[in-house]
C-alpha cells in the first residue's frame, strides 16, 4: 500500500475520532506528498526514498518549531507539534539506537580507512546514504564528529 493511501485512510479514522491533531499532521504529509509529485521533471508516483525524506523533512520541522517553542516558554504551542511528530513517525521504518548508529559509522570508517576531521564529509556522504531513513543527518553529523575527534 502507497504512503498515500495509507494517508488517506488514516486521514478518514482521525475525522471519524474527531482527531485535530492527528487530522492536521496528515493533511500536512498530503500537502507535500502533492507537492513533491507536482513539482518540475516529478513523476506521478513518490518513490519509497522520497517519502521517507519527505515525512523525515516534516518531523524535523516540527521538532524545530517544538524546541523554538518551549525555549520561549510556550508549552501550550509545543505541545501540539510534538503530538504531530508521533503521528508522522508512525509512518517512518523504525529508527535506530544511537549505539547501532554509532556502530555503523564506526565500520564505514574501518572499512575506508578514513582518520581526521578532513575526513568528516566523506564519511557524512557514505552515512547518511547507508543509514537512509533509519536515522536523522544531525544523529549521523554527532556521532562521525565524535569518532573522528
């Protein structure tokens, strides 16, 4: 079943429950699902990668408004943007440990060699494809700073 099919479906219980919150996180994911596929040169369809960008990009976004939010003191506007990343990560793959994450790095290093800081954006590059969907840029960003320190 498509993201936006599932979408469409989970867009119906959240009405029937009279689910705002949940109701206003789906419709987010369906407006960039449409946007992405009307965008220039798109095709009709959003490949598996695209999706998980596309709902990792909103989770980020949320999370970012969240933080803006209770560091003004705003809990009663963070709130609700959380409750939104817990709806869309349900459509994500399950996210790995930091400790799995670290692993992961720690062997791409081995396996190529890399030492240094100067290393950093080749290492980043092999991560964050290898580690696609399974985890966020700024987890991988972490942890390759860490082990190449």
């Amino acid at each position: 079943m498509s993201l936006e099919t599932q979408i469409m479906d989970e867009m119906k219980n959240a009405m029937r429950a009279k689910d705002t919150v949940a109701l206003e996180a789906l419709r987010a994911i369906k407006s960039g699902i449409i946007l992405a596929k009307t965008e220039a040169g798109a095709s009709d369809t959003l490949a598996p990668e695209d999706e998980i960008k596309l709902l990792q990009k909103l989770v980020k976004q949320r999370k970012d408004s969240a933080a803006i939010y209770t560091e003004q003191g705003r809990a009663d506007l963070a709130d609700p943007e959380l409750a939104q990343v817990a709806v869309i990560e349900k459509f994500l793959p399950a996210q790995m440990s930091e400790a799995d994450v670290e692993a992961a790095v720690a062997q791409i290093i081995a396996e190529n060699g890399f030492s240094g800081m100067a290393a950093m954006g080749q290492v980043m590059g092999i991560a964050s494809k290898a580690l696609a969907g399974q985890t966020d840029g700024k987890t991988i960003s972490t942890i390759v700073k860490k082990l190449l320190a």
